[in-house]
C-alpha cells in the first residue's frame, strides 16, 4: 500500500500524540502516526516492569495545552504508576479522536527524502510506504532496549527479559530465584517490588547508585482541588524553571549557611522526597564542592538504612558526582537489601563473564543459579532510537553516517541535510533534563507554528545548515561543560553505557526557559540557523 499524506508522526507516545492534535486539528492537515506497538503509550506502553512509576509528580507529568482535561482528570497518587499513566493517554486518545489517524503494528523502517519530488518516503516492516512533506519522528528517547552482549545468553534455559520490553501478561516470580543486572532508575524501582515476590533476588550492581526517597502516597482531597482549580499558576511555575518541574529551584548556595541549617535543609528535602530534594540548593549540579556535601549526606542515609555493612558499604560506594548521572527516587530501594532474600553482588570489581543454561558466572568463576534474569540495563538513549529506523537524507546520505561521531542537531529540532524532517526531543534538545510533557509540548508547538508559517508564505522546506548545527552542538557541550553532568563518565547523557557509541553529551544543560527563548527568537527573526525556500 502507497499512501499520500503532508505530514507522518512516528510514534504515539506522549510527543507523538500531541503532535498528531497540532497538525492534524489545529492546522488541518492531513497527517497520520505509525507505531510500532499495538497501542498508545510509548514509554508508558513498554515499560510495565514490576514498580514501572514516573519520577515526575502527577500533577506537572500531563499535557498543558486543554484547560478542560486539565480541570477534568484526576490523579490518584503523587508519582502515577505506569498503569495510570496508560489509562490517562488513552483517554487523551479517545477524547480527541486521535485513533482514527493512527496506525498500529507499524514499525518504521526506513525513511528517504527524495529531493525532486520534496517528499519523504516512509516504508514499515509491513511494506507499507507513506509519502508525505513533513516527516517528524516522535520515537521518545529512551525507547531502543540496550540488551548487553553478554555470552551464552542464547543458552539460558530460563526466562529473561529486558525491563522496557516488558510481557503484557506480567512476569510470574513466586518461588523464582531471580537476578537482576542494573541498579539505574528502572533497577531501583524494580528490586523492592522484584524482591516482594521472588523466592530470592540476586541484585547484580556495577555502578552503586544515589537514589532519594519518592515519599510517594495517595493525593489528598485538598491537593486535588489545588491541582484542578490553580493550574494555571502551576503551568506558569513549570514554564518558569529550568527543567519544567512544578517547584522552584532555591538559588541559595550550599555553603551560603552554616554546618547546621545545611544539615536541617537536607533533612527536610529528604523527608519531602523526590527530585526536589535537589532544590534545597541551586549550586550541588555546578560546584563540585556543594555536591560533595549533598552526595556524602546521601551515602550516611544509605549506611543508616542498610543494616549489612559490607552491603550498606557497597550501595554507597558512589563514584561520581550526585545527579550526575539521571537521580532515581525510590520505594524503599536500600530498605530492600535489610530482606532475607535479598543479595548485591559487585559486578564492577567482578563483572559477569557469562550466562550460563542454569544460571550467570562472573570472571572469578562465581556462579549463581537463576531461574529469571531481569535486564534492567537501560536504552541506547536519544539516537538510538533514530539510528535504527534507516533514515537517508539528501543525496541518500544516511543519519548514521552523519552521527558517526555523535549527533549534530540544531536546537535538537533538524538535522543539516534532512530538508523538512523534524527530530522532536531530538538530542540537542532539552529533553531528559526537562520533564518530558514540558519539552513534548513546546516542540510541538514550535514545529506547528513553523509549518502553518511556511504554508502561509507558500515555503516547501526547511533545512538547517551545517554551521548552524556545528555552533549549536558547540553551546550544548559548553553549557553541559559549566556543570558537573559530563562528569560521570558512565552515563547515558554521554552515551557511554552502550559499547562503541560516541561520547557526546546529548541534552540541552542550559534549561529550559533558556532554550524556549531561543526557539522563539529563531522563529521570530525569519527562522534563523534555516533555510527556508519554496
Ligand atoms: P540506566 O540508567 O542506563 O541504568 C542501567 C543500569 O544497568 C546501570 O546500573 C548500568 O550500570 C547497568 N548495566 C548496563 N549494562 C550492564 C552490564 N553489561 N553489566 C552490568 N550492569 C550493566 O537505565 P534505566 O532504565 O535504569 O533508566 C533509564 C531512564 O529511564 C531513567 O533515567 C528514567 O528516565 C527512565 P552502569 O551505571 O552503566 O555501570
């Protein structure tokens, strides 16, 4: 099947399904989502590993752009669960007609521009190909599963499974003897909802981890009152802060106050829970120093809480700077190794040397037998999921020829020789620095306004320039550079847990509120850093 349509959205997650509600209701065009899953959701559609929860709060995790789904649906608790997150973009999905435009089971697998006839050329696995204008890839960022590569998996002769691809039907892990590779935000999530249900939990850990308390719990009558009658005011908090979140950042300095109200500040964001912990101070991700002090009253909580010290030591022996590395909350995470049935193995100083048909083995010969192995070893993140859809530009030059050695956006919105091909939360961008629905809805919006502008002024594409995006990624690595984020050298912002990938800091550090003034300044002087013709 040949289709002809101005614009394709890949992806009906979060990004995608607001995107389609621009184009398609707002502009009128005629404009169409493939997914690859059998429904809505993306993230939210993949992850249901045990413990799946947003670490964003409720209230600031959903759409802004309609005043009556704001002031009409109601969150249950103060970080929704993968389920409610599910349940709420369905109804998003019902109650503005987006299924009709909508393709499931269609995975993209292949998109070429050909420049005679200004059309991009989106085939499916299924061999269907869109032709369309506009082509604008809403695949999320953390959506390509990072499966390690490890030997003999193929030989398990027990059940595995990647956390982001998680079965449908739940994973049965009563009398189970479980291990668990990863201790990242998912990992953290998972092992004290794992633990609760296993016979015994093997936790293997290769970097320890910082994690704060979630606090989460059941939304009062009041809060929800709060959150449907003063949204306006919340979205304008949000749209004030660096990372989109619905709290402000304190701009005092870690050793602005004494020893003692340090201590006080810190125990009041820890007994308040989440990421606002970080809060308390608006220095502990710039001046190492500062830091030093968050990280080291994090790890004499861990210590406090873990009544095994080799084990309490282990958790805490924390190698990079705090929030250098995406900052987990948790659900009694360090509670859970106080269990019986709970064991940490280090894999840093010992890594795993192979899986085995019973069970995994580390390079000293240490085995463990398992019946279940969960891989909560994270995504290929931000390119990943690009780079496995076979996208060819001008001439047919491929986007993974272009990213060889990392990605080069403009404003993480285009790429230099993919005419009318928008990247949304593309690297570059904001993105995983920002709450997502935050930097979803101001990408959207922009490429709105752009397109209704160059159909307005009779304009057939829009490219962005080599120089464009050579100063671009030279900014993005120069404000990642003025905080302590390139610091871990492991993490997925640089793209360094996945072997072989190209160390480049992929978000946008200079916030939010910076980086929509920009995009604004760029459309408000004729699309600067584009080219636009007709
Ligand atoms: P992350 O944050 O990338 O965490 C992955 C974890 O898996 C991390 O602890 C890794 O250790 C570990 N890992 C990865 N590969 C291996 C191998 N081969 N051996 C041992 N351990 C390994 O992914 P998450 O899914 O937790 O979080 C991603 C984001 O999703 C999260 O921030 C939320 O926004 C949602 P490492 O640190 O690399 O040593």
């Amino acid at each position: 099947m040949t289709k002809d349509l101005d614009a394709v959205i890949i992806g009906a997650g979060f990004s995608g399904m607001y995107q389609l509600i621009c184009l398609r209701d707002r502009l009128g065009l005629d404009a169409q989502v493939l997914e690859m899953g059998a429904g809505v959701g993306g993230t939210w559609y993949w992850n249901r590993y045990p413990g799946a929860r947003c670490d964003s709060e409720s209230h600031s995790y959903c759409y802004g752009f309609s005043r009556e789904l704001l002031e009409q649906w109601e969150w249950s608790e103060r970080y929704p669960e993968q389920a409610e997150i599910l349940r709420y973009l369905n109804h998003v999905a019902d109650r503005f007609d987006l299924r009709r435009s909508m393709s499931f089971n269609s995975k993209v697998v292949g998109a070429a521009y050909d420049a005679v006839a200004n059309k991009w050329m989106v085939r499916t696995a299924g061999g269907d190909v869109y032709r369309c204008t506009w082509l604008i890839t809403a695949v999320g960022c953390l959506s390509s599963a990072n499966v390690p590569n490890i030997q003999g998996l193929e030989e398990f002769q027990g059940q595995w499974f990647h956390t982001g691809l998680w079965p449908h039907e739940g994973v049965d892990f009563s009398g189970k003897r479980v291990g668990q590779i990863g201790t990242g935000s998912t990992g953290i999530q998972a092992v004290p909802v794992i633990a609760q249900q296993a016979g015994h939990l093997t936790v293997f850990q290769r970097t320890a981890n910082y994690s704060i308390p979630a606090r989460n719990a059941p939304l009062t009558d009041a809060f929800k009152h709060y959150v449907k009658t003063q949204h306006g005011e919340i979205r304008a908090l949000m749209h004030s802060t660096p990372n989109g979140h619905a709290f402000v950042i304190n701009p005092r300095r870690v050793f602005d106050v004494d020893d003692a109200e340090r201590a006080r500040l810190f125990e009041e964001g820890w007994a308040h829970g989440g990421l606002q912990f970080r809060a308390a101070f608006g220095d502990v991700l710039i001046d190492q120093a500062a830091n030093d002090e968050a990280a080291e009253f994090i790890k004499r909580k861990i210590r406090d809480v873990v009544h095994d010290p080799a084990t309490a030591e282990l958790l805490a022996d924390i190698d990079h700077p705090f929030a250098a590395k995406r900052p987990p909350i948790d659900s009694d995470y360090f509670e859970a190794f106080n269990r019986d049935n709970v064991a940490l193995v280090d894999v840093r100083s010992d890594p795993i040397a192979a899986v085995v048909p019973g069970g995994l083995v580390l390079q000293s010969g240490q085995s463990f037998a398992l019946d279940i192995i969960v891989f909560a070893t994270g995504f290929d993140a931000m390119t990943g999921p690009l780079l496995r859809m076979d996208i060819t530009g001008r001439d047919g030059v491929r986007l993974a020829d272009v990213w060889a050695a990392g990605p080069r956006t403009y404003l993480g919105l285009q790429v230099a020789g993919f005419p009318n091909l928008f990247t949304m939360t593309g690297p570059g961008s904001p993105s995983v620095l920002c709450n997502m629905p935050v930097a979803i809805e101001q990408h959207a919006d922009w490429i709105a306004d752009c397109i209704a502008h160059m159909r307005a002024e009779g304009l057939r594409t829009i490219e962005t320039t080599d120089e464009a995006a050579e100063a671009w990624g030279r900014h993005v690595d120069a404000v990642a550079n003025a905080t302590l984020l390139p610091k871990a050298t492991h993490s997925w912002y640089l793209g360094a847990n996945v072997p072989g990938k190209p160390r480049v800091f992929m978000p946008y550090a200079g916030g939010m509120v910076r980086y929509r003034e920009k995009c604004a300044a760029v459309a408000a002087e004729g699309y600067q850093g584009f080219v636009l013709s007709a």
